[in-house]
C-alpha cells in the first residue's frame, strides 16, 4: 500500500513538475517581432507545431492539454498574428 501512494505521489509530482516548465513563457528577450498565422481549418495539432517552430511556446503536446482543459478550441481563429 505504502508503495502504490510512493509511486502515485511520485507521478503527480513529475507530471505537475512537467506541466508548469512546459507552460512557462519563453523568453520574452528571445521572441520578438515573430509574424504568426493560423489558417481556416488548421488543427489544434497543426498550431502547436507551428507554435514550436516559430519558438512561441515549448511543447507542442502542453498546448494542445491547455487548449482541451480550458475549452479554447471554439475561439481559436484564423488570421495573422504579431
């Protein structure tokens, strides 16, 4: 028993520790003036990948959970972003 609430507080710890370093800023120093467009019908998995390829955020995968949690897939729209 003692075992299976280790390895259980273990594994909230790590998953917690995991989802705050991936949902910290990158650094504000290191992006600047980065031309951002999401296109009409671009998937939420399209938009972390570009996300991560133009340096904005850290995890593609972190994003994606954010975007499920907070229900933000509705208002997510395409157009150009700076």
């Amino acid at each position: 028993m003692r075992r299976l609430l280790a390895l259980s507080l273990t594994v909230i710890i790590v998953v917690t520790a995991w989802w705050f370093v991936n949902l910290t800023p990158v650094a504000p120093d290191k992006v600047t003036g980065v031309e951002f467009v999401i296109t009409k019908r671009q998937s939420i998995d399209q938009i972390g990948e570009s996300l991560i390829k133009s340096g904005l955020i850290r995890s593609p995968l972190a994003f994606k959970i954010a975007v499920y949690l907070l229900r933000l897939s509705p208002k997510i729209q395409a157009g150009y972003f700076f």
